[in-house]
C-alpha cells in the first residue's frame, strides 16, 4: 500500500500550506459526529501521572481469526519525553472497540496545514466534482489543486460548514481567507472528520489515502508518523508539514490495521530551528509509542 501529503508555502514556509484565490501560495471534512468519539476521549485522562485500566481482549472461539492485540494506552508524559521540544496532541481511537486508547491534548488547536484537503476533497465530492483530481490532491497532497478548489467551492465556507454538519467542536476557518493551511484543527476533531468518511464519505477518499505517494508534489517525504511505524499492517495515511508562522508543524493522521481498526491522529508544532528530518523522526517514534 503507499501513502501521501504535500505542500507549498508562501515565501517562508515549506510543504503544507498552500495559497488560495489569487493570493500568493501557501501550504497549506452528513450527519453528526458518533458520540462514542466523545464520550471515550473525555472519560480517557490526559494527566501525565494517571494509568489508565487496560481494556481486556475478548477470548477468540477456536474457529475464529484470532482478535489483534489492542494499541496501547499512552500517557502524556511518555510522549513529551519523545517530543523534546514544541507540543504534541495524539489520539488512537479502536473502531473495533468503540473507546479511544490514547488522548493526549485532544482539544489542543494547531494550523492543519494539509489536513484540511479532507474536508475540501468531501465538499468537492458531495457537489459533483473531479474524482481523479480530488484523489490527486489527497495521494500526492497537490496544493495547486487544493487551492483551486477552495477557490471555486466555498473558501473558508467549506470549513464551517463542515464543522457544523460533523459536529467539530475546535475547527475553525483560517482567518486570511487566502491561507487554506492556517485552518484550525484539534486532534478530536480529526478523528471525527476520519469516522465519518469511513462510513459516509465516498470510498474514493480512503482509496487516495491508501494509495498516498512516499513524495508529495512539493517533493517532501510525507511517509514519516503512521506509514514509517505501522510496520507490516496495512495503513492509509493524509499528512500535513509547513513552516515557519512562526513554528514548523508536523501532522500524521490516517487509519492502521486489518479492516481499517485503529484510527490515529497525531499534531505536532516545534521550534523553527527543528528542521523537517529531525521532527519527522519524533513524529515516528510517537506513533511507535502508540501503536506499540
């Protein structure tokens, strides 16, 4: 399976925040959102010094596949420690379970970079768009194709609508018009942006996902966080990088596992002084750390 992201910046920033309108470039998700998200991030503790009480694991029948170990449960501390500098929000929700496994700062707000083309590829789609285009944008995380369709389908529309009809409670449209990557997005919100693709969204979406390009269109290696540490399950992945407003972030978020289990979501924004390589290597071991 392959995987994806990209973008542009204006002058300073690289990769993913790209620009809109006829404004200089920039790098820049119907029905509520299911309240088992909610309700298992909230009861899940985002306290360094809590131990969460692990979930058993049903006892498979003999003529059964048997179940897959579920993801660990992280605690914020592990994850700083793993960080170093700048801050990290990271959530795991096991679809199969119907509970979070992890949630660290889940309502922490960081620029989407290129997160946001999941909720521009579903207002493109829902209107009768280009398929092969939309799944362009996605699997090579294509800015220019990006832009174009925030300009002809909404602008900062797309986002609140979006928010309103999947019941995103941190995301916010960028307040530039221009500027599609400075869209605000919390961890939470991500994973409720994910779900509902999974089971409304047309299956072009996670077609793209799964078949994300280890460069995007910029030429950025966006195979670091899920793609790097899933090892040998299957994964599907849209990932975010720009850079320097005045922090460098790095997103990995996506789905892991047989039938799609585990979807996983993890922001992060250092120091402009971290470059892109070093910061692709924490963003991995976190997922490492997650995923286990």
């Amino acid at each position: 399976m392959r995987k994806l992201s990209g973008i542009f910046l204006v002058g300073l920033c690289l990769g993913a925040v790209g620009a809109v309108v006829i404004t200089a470039r920039q790098d820049v998700p119907a029905a509520s959102a299911p309240l088992a998200v909610a309700e298992s991030l909230t009861t899940m503790s985002e306290s360094p010094a809590s131990t969460p009480t692990p979930t058993p694991t049903p006892t498979p029948s003999k003529s059964a596949t048997p179940t897959p170990k579920s993801a660990p449960k992280v605690a914020a501390a592990e994850l700083d420690r793993l960080m170093s500098s700048g801050t990290v929000s990271a959530v795991v929700f096991d679809r199969q379970r119907g509970e979070a496994t992890a949630s660290v700062r889940a309502d922490r707000a960081y620029t989407s970079a290129s997160l946001v083309k999941l909720l521009i590829a579903l207002a493109v789609l829902e209107r009768g768009g280009p398929t092969a285009s939309v799944q362009k944008m996605l699997s090579r995380s294509d800015d220019e194709l990006a832009s174009q369709f925030w300009s002809a389908y909404g602008g900062p529309a797309i986002v609140t609508r979006w928010a309103a009809k999947l019941g995103l409670t941190g995301t916010r449209a960028p307040e530039d018009p221009g500027r599609w990557g400075d869209t605000r997005i919390t961890a939470r919100d991500v994973v409720r942006i994910y779900q509902y693709v999974l089971e409304h969204a047309p299956g072009a979406i996670m077609a793209a996902l799964r078949d994300a390009t280890e460069r995007g269109s910029d030429g950025f290696r966006q195979y670091f966080g899920i793609p790097d540490a899933a090892g040998d399950r299957p994964w599907a992945v849209k990932q975010g990088w720009s850079c320097c407003r005045p922090t460098r972030m790095l997103h990995t978020s996506g789905v892991v596992g047989d039938g799609d289990r585990y979807i996983v979501v993890v922001l992060s924004e250092h120091p402009a002084s971290v470059d892109y390589a070093t910061g692709s290597k924490r963003v991995t071991a976190i997922v490492r750390a997650l995923l286990g």
